[in-house]
C-alpha cells in the first residue's frame, strides 16, 4: 500500500507559514511589541530606586506608606490605559472569522 499524501514539510524555526489562520494576517518582519504589564512593572522597579537612591542621598525624607499608595495608583492607571489601548489596536486589525 502506498500513501497518496505527500509528508508534510518540516518546520524550520523562524521560517513563516500561512497555514494557521490565526497567524495568517501577522507580518513576520514586524517586531513583536512589548507587554503592558511588563512595562509597568519595569517603571515600579525604575521608580523604587530611584526614591531609594534620592531618600539616601538625604535630599527628601519619605513615607513609605505614602509613596506605595502614590505607586499602586500609578501602576493601576497605566495598566488600565495601556489595556484600553492595547484593546484598541487590536480592533483595528482585520479578522479572519467568517460572520
């Protein structure tokens, strides 16, 4: 008995296939962009040393219970805006589902 059904290609990492609809429309040139969260949290940490270095260096005195509210209240709204428009360019993009 023979197979009528050639042998599917190898994929090769970093190569580009059509062949998933749910890839189908990215443009593989396009460089991937970086998460809301992972940003926000990089400027908490920023942040955080940065009060630390001006609060050792004496130039303010801080309350930590003051300065972990005005960051929570930070981080929030950046990710709750960064989501509406991370939200926001995903509609832009064409869809592949049939209606």
């Amino acid at each position: 008995m023979s197979n009528s059904n050639p042998a599917p290609e190898p994929q090769i990492p970093g190569t580009y296939s059509t062949d998933n609809p749910k890839t189908a429309h990215m443009d593989p040139s396009a460089p991937a962009s970086a998460r809301v969260g992972t940003v926000v949290w990089g400027l908490i940490v920023l942040a955080l040393a940065a009060l630390i270095i001006v609060a050792q260096l004496g130039f303010v005195t801080l309350n930590g219970t003051y300065v972990l509210i005005g960051l929570m209240i930070g981080a929030g709204a950046a990710l709750v805006v960064g989501g509406l428009l991370a939200a926001r360019k995903r509609d832009n993009e064409p869809t592949t589902r049939k209606s």
